[in-house]
C-alpha cells in the first residue's frame, strides 16, 4: 500500500484548462491537470479512515470559488528547486479552512508545520531561479484572472510517484443551512 494524499481538482472553462494545462506540461516537472494539494502523501491512516473523514468534512464545507490572479516562487531547499505557483486572490481563505479542517483526526499526523501551506496550483518548476523569476514575471505582467471553482475533492493513493484515485468526494451544495 502506497501513501494517502487528498487533492482538489477544480474546474475552469475551457479555454483556462487547456492554458493551464499546457503551461503545466511545457514548464512543470509534474505535468497533468492542476490541482490544489490538501492533504500531501503521508500519515498511517488506513484508506477506509481517510475517505470516511473526508466525507464528513466535505458534507459541511460548500462548494468554493476561486480566482488566481497572481504568480509566486516557493523555493524547495530539499530538491534545489524552485516552482511558480498560482495563487487565489477571491478563495484563497476558503481553500485554507478546508485544509485545516481536513488535518484532524486520521489526517493530523500529514501536517507539515515547518511549511505553510499556501493554495496553489503548480505551473513551473525549475533548478534555476532566473528562469523561475522569468516566468512569474511574465504571468504577472498580464491582469490575471482565472475563474474556477472546487465542488469536490479526491483522495489518492501514490505508489512509486504514479497516484490512483480511491475517492471523489462532493463539498456541500450551498442552500439554505449553509
């Protein structure tokens, strides 16, 4: 059995997938469809604890809308690297409190303390800090504005880097008691 990780994979119109993706693909170490990490890999929890845990959290936590509206550098001092992130302006403390929220009971011991987590999406990562600066520069020279929203969050299982989904789950629907 691999590790536990819990993402969001959101959605965005059709146009911003297909720019987001391809900037991921041509500029990130990782590629695939962007996502905000939760919940990164660790912790002893079985699978069954986890989803049954993230069920009860998204059954309280409505659907949330994002807006990322400007780039970062996160230098990674353990792989001599350095990643671009995109970051929600309208969001960002939504996508916090689901993380908290997340990070008790099984999944308190993924909890990195010496990290803050900062909602994310990855969209380069490289070993060299000029081209890092490069391109958050060139993403902050345009007026930013990539409308999306998160209405369900997954849990995954990664074995050797390759990670599988065992559960998608729907946050709330926004109504009358939330």
């Amino acid at each position: 059995m691999g590790t536990l990780e819990v993402v969001a994979r959101p959605e965005f119109g059709r146009a911003e997938f297909e720019w987001l993706s391809r900037l991921r693909c041509t500029m990130s170490r990782g590629p695939g469809e962007p996502a905000f990490t939760l919940v990164f890999p660790g912790g002893g929890a079985s699978a069954p604890d986890i989803v049954k845990h993230v069920e009860a959290t998204c059954a309280t936590t409505p659907r949330i809308r994002f807006c990322l509206r400007s780039a970062v550098i996160v230098p990674e001092p353990n792989a001599s690297a350095f990643h671009v992130f995109l970051v929600p302006d309208e969001g960002f403390g939504a996508i916090i409190r689901l993380h908290d929220r997340l990070h008790v009971g099984p999944l308190a011991g993924c909890l990195r303390p010496e990290v803050p987590y900062i909602p994310h999406l990855t969209v380069a990562s490289t070993r060299d800090f000029d081209q890092a600066r490069r391109t958050k520069a060139s993403l902050n020279a345009h007026d930013l504005a990539i409308d999306g929203r998160i209405e369900a969050i997954e849990v995954h299982e990664r074995d050797a880097g390759a990670a599988h989904c065992v559960a998608r789950v729907p946050l709330a629907r926004p109504g009358l008691f939330h």
